[in-house]
C-alpha cells in the first residue's frame, strides 16, 4: 500500500515540517537548543536504522520532517531577536529614521520608526522598531531622520485566552513598543545616513507615492482609495462602512493584495505577452516565447511585490507564483499539489511563524483545495456546443460562470473552518456575492491594474483607471447590497483548537 503511495508523499511533507513548527509554538516555554539538536540525531539514527522497513522508515521520515520544522522554528525566533521597551510606558524623545508611513482615516498616519537614539543620550538599550500612531496631517517621508516625542508602552498581549495574539507578530516584526505622537516629528539634519534597507524602501515609496498622486488625479474619493488599495497595498483611505460590507459580504479577500491579485496580475501579463509574442510566426516558431512570456512575467510579480509595499502575505502569494512560472521554465506542469506543497516548504521554511497566520492558513487552505479539485476534473473536457462558433462561445461562457460557482464554492468550504475559529463570524451569501462580483474583478479591475501600471510612465492612465474604477463600482455595490441582506453575517461559538486541528486533518486527507 504504502509503495502505491510513492508519488504522494512528498505532499505530506509540509504537513509534517509544519507539525514541527506548530509544536513549537503550542510548547509554554523554550526548550533549551542542545535538546533539540539531540533529538534530531536519534531520528536520523532511526530513519537510518529502518531504511529496510518501509513502514517505520515513513514513520521516522515523518518524524524527522517535524524535528526540522521544529528546529527551523528555533533558529528562526533565535535569528529575529531585537531589544524591547523594558518599562512598562512612559514619555519619550526618540530619533530615529522613518521606516514606514501609512494613511490612516479620517486624518493622520501609522509610522513605523526605526530609532538610532533618545534625548540626551540616555543609556539603555532602544527598542529595534517603533510603531506609533500620528494624528497630524503632516508624514514625514520614508528614510528621513526625525526626532519626536511619544507616549509608548510594551506590545500587548492577548486580552484574552486564546485571542489573536499581537505581541507574537510584533516580535518576528522587529517591534519592540508601540504608542502615539504627541507632537509633529522634527526633521533632523547631520546625522548618519539610515541603513541600505531604508534608503531602498525610501526608493520604493517615493515611486509608489507617485504612483498614488496620478491615481488620485484621476480617480478621486473612495474609488481612488480602492485603485490604490489593489496597486500599492494603501488601505488607510477606505471608508470603514465600505470595508464592513466588503467583511460581511465576503468580498474582503478582494482587498488584500494576496495569491488573488499576483496570479491575475501575473497571469494577465503572462498572457499578454505570450500572445502578442504568438503574433508573430519568425519569432513564436524559432524561440520558446512561453518561457520568455514566463521569466518576464514573473519580473512583473516582483515588480507588483514591490510596490505593493511587500507585505508577507504578498511576500508568499510572489513566493507561489515563483514557483509555478520556474516550472513553465522547466517544461513541468505549473498547477500541481506537489507544487503547492513546494511552495508551502520553502514559505514555511523562510517564516515559520506564518503557520499561525490567519491569511496563510486560509490562502493554502483554498489553494490546496481548489488545486486538487483541478488535478481530477481537468480532463474531463464537455463534448456539448462543440460544433458552432456560437455553440463554443456559449460552452466558453457557460464554463467560465460555472468555474467561478465551483471555485468559490470549494474555497468557501476550504476557509470556512478558519474563519470561524479566527474570526468567530460567517458570511452567509458569500458564494452569490463571489458569483456576482468576480467577473468584474477578474476581467475588469486587475487587468486594467496592470495596463494603467504599463501606460503611466507615458501618461496614458487615465482611460485605463477609470475603466477600473468602474469595475471597482460593480464590486462595491455587490458587497453593500449583500451585506444588507437579512443575516448576512451569523457568529459563531468559539471553536476548541483540537476542532479545528481535525478539520484541518481531514481536509488533507480528501485533498492530498
């Protein structure tokens, strides 16, 4: 039984390496590195001993995969250390360079600080990162030295047993406190220039600032917002009432740039590319315009990571997105579990604290799902409207609304399990909402993203944004009117971990 299984076990792999990481994490203190390392070498000692049995073998194996997911996550919390806020508050006049600046509504910004002193030379070790909240209208521009007076206290911790935990991301984020501003920053002049990570994001922000300003001049208001939102990453300029109805809707997953965006983004330029190649019959039957359309296309992904202000969501969705353009590089099939398990390996691998994220469960979830529902219906191919130009424009049609029910319906089930553990809430109606709004989102709103990040270095954007911004209309009216509906949201009671833990189990069963 277990040699009809050959090609399947590498899927289970990051399951196992996950395990690892996930034990961890659950573990109510850190054990000690010589421990860790001890227990490595009695599993390759076994797996060694039992190369000759294959079912302990596969056992040992399996084994040995947690224990590096284990370690993994060890050398990881080891690698992100950072000094932290001591006290537990207080006043103080940090100088520091500006990292990162985000918009906030109705006015003001969410600044991330990277301090290299405080007032007066004060002794003691300054916390890595500084996150505060600035209720001016003034931000001061990325890389630049400030000097400001803050209000801080520690990362908090969760308010409640089992609550989404802050103080854990903002460890593997560099933070080491958060507060508010209560003055301007004051701009600094004669101080050492900031670290080479900070001059190229200033790079990246002043380009992405750009890009921001052109899209407003075309496209003002809240539809300008959710132009910038999907281009850039800036959410802060959405109203809060338009990102309720995108939650109860089910349309939120529309918003973060994630696997969603990079693949339509990507494949659109893929595509494009690849068929304006195609047009040309020297060119398409001398030279493998597919790889050539792939390697670009994947230079584009890294382009959009960038300006996307590089999120580790996005980080991941680029990360996939590698790894199905190298395997049309490498003449292998792009949609494959195995890939996906791939993928899961080398993400887990690099952020072994992504395993607890909400957004990489959900993406994987949905991805493994819907890749595995792929891989056994795509050789089923209909023979009806096969004989017309009409009748194939009908089966085209037809196949295209009945792929976005079955895509949206098999991620909803994926997701809904954690949904409802993380966010003790459902969207009802999410599929009618999906059904309704994708077709404009999928063939509007993201291609005509990449056309208007084609033609703004000419200065043609402006047709092209408000072809999106018309696209942006269908999707926000679907979400308001979904979400307006009678029980369109229904909470839910608090699901034990062990629950959720055994959905999860079986949910790999079906698909791996």
């Amino acid at each position: 039984m277990l040699e009809d299984e050959n090609d399947r076990w590498f899927l289970w792999v990051p399951v196992c390496f996950g395990a690892g990481i996930g034990l961890y994490f659950a573990l109510p203190e850190e054990p000690p590195f010589y421990s860790i390392i001890a227990a490595l070498g009695i599993i390759l000692s076994l797996c060694l001993a039992t190369r000759n049995i294959p079912f302990l073998w596969t056992l040992c194996v399996a084994c040995l995969c947690a224990a590096l997911g284990f370690t993994n996550a060890k050398l990881r919390t080891l690698s992100v250390a950072q000094p932290a806020m001591e006290r537990a508050g207080g006043f103080q006049v940090l100088r520091g360079w500006i990292e990162k600046t985000e918009a906030r509504l109705p006015v003001g910004h969410r600044i991330t600080l990277r301090p290299f002193a405080a007032r007066g030379g004060k002794k003691g070790k300054l916390p890595y990162r500084v996150r505060y909240t600035s209720r001016f209208e003034e931000a001061p521009v990325t890389g630049s030295a400030v000097e400001v007076r803050l209000r801080l206290r520690r990362v908090p911790e969760p308010v409640m047993p089992g609550g989404f935990d802050f103080s854990r991301k903002a460890y593997f984020a560099g933070l080491g406190a958060v507060g508010f501003a209560l003055a301007p920053g004051k701009p600094l002049t004669g101080v050492p220039p900031p670290p080479f990570d900070i001059r190229l994001r200033a790079k990246i922000d002043r380009l992405r600032r750009g890009i921001e300003r052109s899209i407003l001049e075309s496209v003002p208001g809240e539809r300008g917002a959710f132009v910038i939102a999907l281009i850039t990453g800036e959410r802060g300029r959405i109203p809060k009432e338009t990102l309720t109805a995108l939650r109860d809707s089910g349309l939120a997953h529309m918003l973060a740039i994630s696997g969603l965006h990079m693949a339509l983004m990507a494949g659109s330029l893929y595509w494009l590319l690849r068929a304006g190649a195609a047009g040309f019959p020297a060119l398409a039957l001398r030279y493998p315009i597919k790889k050539w359309a792939a390697m670009l296309a994947l230079l584009g992904a890294g382009f959009y990571l960038s300006i996307s202000g590089g999120s580790i969501a996005t980080q991941r969705a680029f990360l996939m997105t590698g790894i199905v353009f190298t395997a049309i590089l490498l003449d292998r099939p792009a949609l494959t579990l195995r890939n996906v398990a791939l993928a899961a390996v080398v993400i887990l691998g690099l952020f072994p604290e992504s395993l607890l994220d909400v957004s990489f469960q959900m993406s994987f979830a949905a991805v493994t799902a819907l890749v595995a529902v792929y891989e056994r219906t795509r050789k089923r191919k209909s023979a009806a409207f096969t004989h017309t130009l009409h009748g194939r424009a009908l089966r085209k049609a037809g196949g295209y609304l009945a792929g976005i029910a079955l895509t949206t319906l098999v991620a909803g089930i994926a997701v809904a399990p954690f949904a409802a553990f993380h966010f003790h809430k459902l969207a009802q109606f999410s599929l009618l909402a999906n059904l309704a709004a994708m077709p404009p989102f999928g063939l509007a709103v993201m291609p005509a993203a990449l056309v208007v990040l084609l033609t703004m270095p000419f200065g043609l954007e402006a047709l092209p944004l408000q072809f999106m911004a018309w696209g942006i209309d269908q999707v926000v009216s679907v979400a308001k009117e979904v979400s307006s509906w009678p029980a369109a949201t229904v909470r839910v009671a608090t699901m034990p971990s062990a629950s959720l833990l055994a959905l999860t189990l079986g949910g790999l069963w079906l698909c791996l």
